[in-house]
C-alpha cells in the first residue's frame, strides 16, 4: 500500500505541475508559437487536459521552437516504418494473449486441478 | 482545413458519424444491460454495478478494436474511407466511455472500505510474478492512461504544434492500449467468465483486428525498385486520370504521381496535416485532395491554396522513351515543380 500511496503522490504532483505549464502555455505561450492561435481563446479550454498530461513535451517543443530548433522537413518524414513495428503487437500479441489466457485457465482446454493458495504473511498483507 | 483554430470542426458528415456512433453506443449498451443479466452465470447471480461495469468495459474493447480495423480496412477498400474520416471523435467516445467502465469499477469493487480507492486499486493485488492471478486493473490503468493523452491530444493543434512524425508516434501508443487492453481482458473477465459467447466475441475482435492489419501490411510497398538520381514511374497512360502512382522511394519516403487530365505532377505522399496518403486521394479542382481529411495541396508546387498554409515536398518530373521518370531527391516543401504536360510525350 506505501509503495500505491507514493505512486500516486508522483501522479499528483506531475499533474499539479502539468496544470501549472498548462495554464502559462495556453494564456502566453501558444500565441508564440502557433500563429493558427492568436486571437484565439474558445478552443484553448479544449487543450488544457492534454497540455496537463504531456507537459514536458510541451516544454521540450516549447523551447525548440522559442529557439528557432524546429526542423522544417520533420512533417515529412515518413510515418510508417514504426507503424509496422507497433502492428506486430496486434498481429501476434494480441491473438497469443488471448489463446494463452483461454489455455492457461483452470476450467480450460488443458483442465488442470485447482491449487490452493498459501494466505499471505502477516507482513505482505500490508505491502 | 482552417486558417485559425476552432474548438471543433463540426459539419455535416461529423454531426450525421458522431450521431451514429453515439446511438450505436447507447443501444450496445442498453441490449448489454437487459440480456447481460440472463446471460451470465446463474448460480452467481451478478449485481447491477457489475452488469454496467461490463456494459462499459466491453463496449470501449469493441470500440477500440473497430478503431484499430478502420485503418487497414480504408487501405485495402476505398470504400471505407468514410469511416477515417472522423476516427478522432470514435477514440475520444471510446476514451469516454472506458472512463466510465473504470468508475463503476472504483465505485464498486474499492469503495466500501476506509482506503482510499486509488490506493486500493493499486495496491489490493501486486501479484506480478504470476500470470493467474495476475494484477490484470493495472493493465486496464495503463490502456485508460494512454487512451486519456490521444483523446486529449487529438485536437489538430497538438497535431501542427507537436509535429507530424512526433503527434503521430504518441498516438502509435494505441497499439500498446489496446495489447493491455486484451491481457486487461484475458487475464480477468475471461478466467471467470463461464459465458462462452464474450470470449468468443473477444477472440474474433482481437483476430480480425490481426488479420487485417496483416493484410494492409502484405498490400503495402516494399522498397523502391531503383537508385540514382532519376527513377522510372510508369507510361502516362497508366495512371488513371484524376488519381496517383505511389513509389516507394530510395530514401524510404513515398512519392505520388499524379495525372490531372494533360498534367502531370508528383508530391510526397505524406499529408502536412496527419501524414494521410495523398496518393490515395483525388485531383479535385486542380488540387490534390488527401482521403483522411480533405486537405489539398496544388499540383505544381505542393502548397495548399490561400488562405491555408500547409506545404508538402515536390519531386521533379522528365519523360524518357514514353516513361516518367522522378527525381529521386524531392524538393523543399512548397517548391514550384512544373508539371509534365502529357502531350509533351507524344512528341519526345
């Protein structure tokens, strides 16, 4: 439970900073970096909550742009070769989940006897 | 395409997709609520909450796995384009709706004790060396996570602000959602259920998810049939008015060839917008239109037409024999190119 307990406080204070960047970006920032933007303001509620969960990439292109780093051929680059990558866990991840989970149960094809678990220490109940 | 940024886009076709999708939803869920009860285990009858959390959760396993298919399916059949058109606003309702799977789950399974539920949910089950038993909600948390940031970054801002090849990397984490969201499945609702009916339903989803993607792939170009710096395209005749010859490139980009009645010109066929391929598209009015989203570039220097902005790389074009042939290095985005002028080729 300590170790859910301070990975939450890690979440809540990446948010709270995120709400932080947020709100500088969407009130100052964003008329600096995108034309498309100035004048702007009804869509800018719409971006909080993804300013909030990618805030360091908010900075990261944030500077890159403030300091003229941004690099005019990146939209076109091709897009596909790590789309072929990422589909594989689609073309043979899922199905194998899927089967190796069905097989593995304990009422499934390969039937195995139900095994008793041992009750947890007295010490690990509390972990 | 705009010249400044809107909250949302809306038109017809959005209002009539949303629509649609949104009913489908609702009657999912409902016929889900009032058959779900009778379907399951009898000698377990299952409480309300649990019905709906189920409702929720295998609507959003559906959805996305309907998500993951539009993609492959515009690739092999054209008629399905449509579906691409709006798959943004699919993957926020999908977001949505396994938020509300996730909150009946807190408000069910977590909420009856003095622990807070987050810390519950987190720290109940960390089993990790096991595969039974294993803590299957933190996969589920993962796949909400990720399903979270592409919902709140699908606004075309984040798109031009975050760039093409990086808006569309983050949003390649949708594969990884949704192999969590299968272990999510598979290692919980699946070893208990006794319904063989879902699991089947799971199953097929998960395959056709895979076969499809399998077939796109075996579709797709492989590598450029040359090198140097001119290679060969086609004859002009071959290329159907209106439409474009993709060519996978030495450099691994792909070009687009496109005839517009005598004219001839070629453009990357990566979209400025989200990377959509242009030579799937059409010549509409003098300009090249990409499928996914409208957005069009002039044939004679890639650059969309006033007041929009978007640009996209030219390649030069010459005839040798009767044969095109392309520049292998392309030009800076929005680089004038003229185009070929077909009747120049009966006479070379």
């Amino acid at each position: 439970m300590e170790t859910a307990e301070r990975l939450l406080a890690i979440g809540q204070g990446y948010l709270w900073i995120g709400l932080v960047v947020a709100a500088v970006f969407l009130a100052w920032g964003i008329d600096r970096v995108e034309a498309k933007a100035q004048g702007a303001w009804i869509f800018r509620p719409l971006l909080l909550p993804g300013a909030v969960l990618i805030w360091p990439l908010v900075l990261w292109r944030w500077l890159r742009v403030e300091r003229g780093n941004a690099c005019p051929q990146a939209p076109y680059r091709p897009p596909l070769t790590a789309q072929r990558l990422f589909s594989m866990i689609v073309i043979f991840a899922c199905p194998a989940i899927l089967m190796g989970a069905l097989l593995l149960r304990q009422d499934g094809p390969l039937e195995r006897p139900a095994v008793q678990l041992a009750a947890p220490q007295e010490g690990q109940a509390h972990e | 395409m705009s010249d400044r940024y809107i909250p949302v886009q809306w038109n017809a076709n959005k209002w009539l997709y949303d629509g649609v999708l949104l009913i489908a939803c609702a009657a999912y869920i409902l016929v889900f609520l009032r058959l779900g009860a009778p379907a399951a285990d009898l000698t377990r009858p299952v409480d309300g909450a649990i019905l709906r959390m189920r409702a929720f959760g295998s609507c959003a396993f559906f959805m996305l796995s309907v998500i993951l298919c539009i993609g492959p399916l515009a690739r092999l059949d054209r008629r399905f384009l449509p579906l691409l058109y709006n798959r943004r606003h699919f993957g926020v309702i999908t977001a949505l709706v396994a938020l509300t799977h996730a909150v009946y789950v807190l408000n069910w399974y977590y909420a009856f004790s003095p622990t807070d539920p987050m810390v519950a949910l987190l720290g109940a089950n960390t089993s990790y060396g096991q595969i039974l038993g294993f803590p299957f909600e933190t996969l589920g948390i993962v796949a909400l996570l990720i399903l979270a940031v592409l919902a709140a970054t699908s606004h075309d801002f984040w798109l031009s602000f975050l760039g093409p090849p990086l808006w569309k990397a983050l949003h390649l984490l949708i594969y990884l959602a949704y192999g969590c969201v299968v272990a999510h499945v598979a290692l919980g609702y699946l070893q208990d259920s006794k319904n063989p009916a879902f699991a089947l339903l799971f199953g097929l989803s998960a395959l056709a998810v895979a076969g499809l993607h399998l077939a796109a792939w075996a579709k797709a170009p492989r590598k450029s049939r040359g090198s140097g710096e001119w290679i060969a395209v086609a004859a002009p005749h071959e290329i159907a008015d209106g439409r474009a010859k993709i060519l996978p490139m030495p450099d691994g980009k792909r070009a687009a060839v496109f005839r517009d009645g005598d004219r001839i010109g070629a453009l990357s066929n990566a979209c400025a917008h989200q990377n959509g391929p242009l030579g799937e598209g059409r010549v509409i009015d003098g300009c090249v239109t990409c499928p996914w989203h409208g957005f069009q570039y002039r044939l004679e220097d890639g650059c969309s037409p006033p007041p929009f902005t978007e640009k996209v790389p030219t390649y030069n074009l010459r005839l040798r024999d009767g044969v095109i042939e392309i520049a292998t290095k392309p030009n800076a985005p929005g680089t004038p190119a003229t185009p070929l002028q077909i009747a120049e080729a009966a006479h070379v």
